[in-house]
C-alpha cells in the first residue's frame, strides 16, 4: 500500500464526507453557481454547491438535471432556509438523489434536517459560533462551514481567524470547513493543520472560464483590491442593514443617499416605519443578478470578498484547483522540514 502524503493524511476527514478528490469546496454563489460552474469544478477534483437562490422546485430539478447530465461527480445543492417553498425544494433534492445539501441564510429548523436526513442527504449549515455548531450537531447536522467577515456577499461580525480559534478546537465529532478570505494553498495548510476537514472559496473562483459571470463582472474583480471589497453601510440604528460584501461602487453611494432620503421622510412622517423599513431592505434586490448578467457594474452588486485583491485573471477552474493542491503540498511540507531541524 503506498503510503498517503501529508495532504491525503490531513485531507482525508474532509474528502471522504464530500466524496471529492481534494478539500476544497466552491461555496454557492447566487446567479453564478450554475451547472457548467459546478460541472468544471467538481471535473478539477473540488467540490461544489449548486445555489438554488429563488428558484422554483421546476427550475431547481432541472438545473440538477442539467449538472448531472455534465458530471459522475458528486455536488451539492446550497438552498435558503428562508425560500417560501423550502420543503418542496428539500424533496425534489431527495427524488434527484443529490448526495448533500447546505442549508443557508440563517439556522435551519429541526424538521428540515430531518427532512434530508430522512431522504438520505448529508446535510451542512453555516455555524456562527462553537454553540450554534452544537445545536446543529446535536440536531444531526452532518458538518458545518464556519464563514468569516471577510466573505463575499452576506457576511456575519466575526473575521475567519477568531471563528477558527472559537469553533475548531471544540467541535470534533463532525467535519468543519473554513471560508472567508481563503485564496492560496498556504492557508489552506494551515486550517488543516488547526484541525478544518477543507476550506470552502467563492471569491477565488469566480473569475474562471466556466463561469457565466458578464465580462464587465469579471474585469471589475481583476482591477480590484482587498480594499475595494467592502460591506454595505447601515446610516440609522432604526434602521438595520444586513451587512453585503461587494467592490464598492456608485451603487454603494447611492445606497447611503438612499437611506438618508428614506430616513428624512421617515421623520418627516410621510412613511410609517414598516414602509421605511421595507424601501430600505429592498434596495439591492436583483443588484447581484443586474451585475453578473447584465454587466452593469455601477448600479448592480459586485458581490466579492476580500480575497478578490489576489485574483489577477481569468483562468480555468483545474489551474486553480491544480495551483491550491501544489502551494498546500509545499506548504505542508515546509512546515513539515521546518519541525525536523536542528
Ligand atoms: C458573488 C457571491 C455570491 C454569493 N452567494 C451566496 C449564496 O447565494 N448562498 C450562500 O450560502 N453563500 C453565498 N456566497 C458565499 C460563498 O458561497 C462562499 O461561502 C464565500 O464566498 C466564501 O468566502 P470568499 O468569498 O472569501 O471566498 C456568495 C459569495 C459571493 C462572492
């Protein structure tokens, strides 16, 4: 038997629970995460999640249909515990056999887990903190993602390195996998070596060739620094902003302006609070998709995290995937020849 390399040794947690050659995952990403996206990465030897986002059961077997028809390899399906149809959409993933799916946009109910458990799914969710990643397990989640402040699109407060520190060392029992501003393999060496089953990426692979992003979209993220990825600004404590990640843009400035307008007549009594409230929520609704398919990168949201700073071209998902793999593996054992001198 040969024997495993540092990478397979530490890998192993990870890629028998995703059924992938290698630890990395492409995290679901709205109106991008489509069948060719997935398709060339889970080919590269990642895995990936299909996002659901709004779809409609229909849409939703079809475009599993049309990923499976494109790959033998394993894919999940990412979907929005908050979507209206959310248990109809779980059993269309049990009648097309998908093997896991990540529950997201907040903690998902007990009867959902059970629902794809049920079905034979592995299920996933997003864990903030050591104690939801508990609930969770406790309630039979499979593994969790911990996701940090520096992300792309929704982000939560914590950055990745103080969620690693909180969630790592006090959850053993099921696999855990880092995002948030991971970009290159010497990061990834290390959440394997903090104990992380893998690392999930949205940023990094936007930019490939199987990725139906407008070019507009994609140039926007190659001229981009980590300081052009910031959130939205919240301007009034009565009003609360869901904090989004993107380049910052005129939309951006036109969301602050927005909101101060939103406010004035707010005090001046012509809203009432829920009316306010409401304007101000739905401000970026279909800014994501205005972006990436339109191309309109001014009054759309250039969702990106912080990491887009690394990203200098388009290429495709396996020089990626192939680029990660090699930078961990030399990481590893750097670290490896570091601990046996002297
Ligand atoms: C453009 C964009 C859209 C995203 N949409 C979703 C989504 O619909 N559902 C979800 O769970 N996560 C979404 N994410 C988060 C990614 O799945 C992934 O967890 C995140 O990008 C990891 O951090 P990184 O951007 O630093 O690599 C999105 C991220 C980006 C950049």
């Amino acid at each position: 038997m040969t024997e495993l390399s540092l990478l397979e040794k530490l890998s192993k947690k990870g890629t028998d629970f995703l059924g992938s050659k290698y630890p990395i995952i492409g995290g679901a990403m709205a109106s991008i995460s489509d069948s060719k996206w997935v398709s060339g990465m889970v080919n590269a030897g990642a895995f990936a999640f299909l996002s659901c986002g709004s779809f409609t059961p229909q849409q939703l077997a079809n475009e599993i249909e049309l990923t499976q028809g494109k790959t033998q390899k394993a894919f999940g399906v990412n979907l929005i515990i908050l979507h209206p149809q959310i248990m109809e959409l779980i059993e269309v993933c049990v009648k097309k056999k998908v093997t896991h799916v990540i529950l997201a946009g907040g903690v998902p109910t007990v009867e959902m887990i059970k629902k794809l458990k049920e079905g034979g799914i592995k299920v996933m969710a997003f864990s903030s903190t050591a104690a939801v990643g508990k609930w969770l397990i406790r309630n039979g989640v499979d593994a969790l993602v911990i996701e940090g402040h520096e992300s792309g699109g929704h982000v939560g407060p914590v950055s990745t390195i103080v969620l690693m520190q909180e969630v790592l060392p006090f959850v053993q029992k099921v696999p855990v996998f880092v995002a948030g501003g991971i970009g290159t393999g010497e990061i990834i060496a290390m959440c394997l070596l903090l104990g992380a089953a893998g690392c999930q990426m949205g940023t990094s692979f936007i930019c490939i060739e199987e990725s139906s992003v407008h070019q507009a979209f994609k140039k926007a993220y190659i001229r981009s620094t980590s300081r052009d990825a910031v959130t939205t600004k919240q301007i009034s404590s009565t009003f609360p902003v869901i904090p989004v990640r993107s380049v910052y843009n005129k939309a951006h400035e036109d969301f602050e302006s927005y909101q101060l307008h939103v406010v004035k007549d707010y005090e001046n009594e012509q809203l009432t609070i829920e009316e306010a409230r409401t304007k101000i929520e739905t401000f970026w609704a279909g800014a994501l998709k205005k972006a990436v398919i339109e191309g309109d990168i001014d009054n759309g949201s250039v969702m990106a995290g912080q990491i887009v700073g690394l990203v200098k071209e388009e290429t495709t998902a396996q020089k990626i995937v192939e680029r990660l793999v090699t930078e961990t593996q030399k990481a590893l054992e750097k670290m490896k020849s570091r601990l046996n001198e002297g």
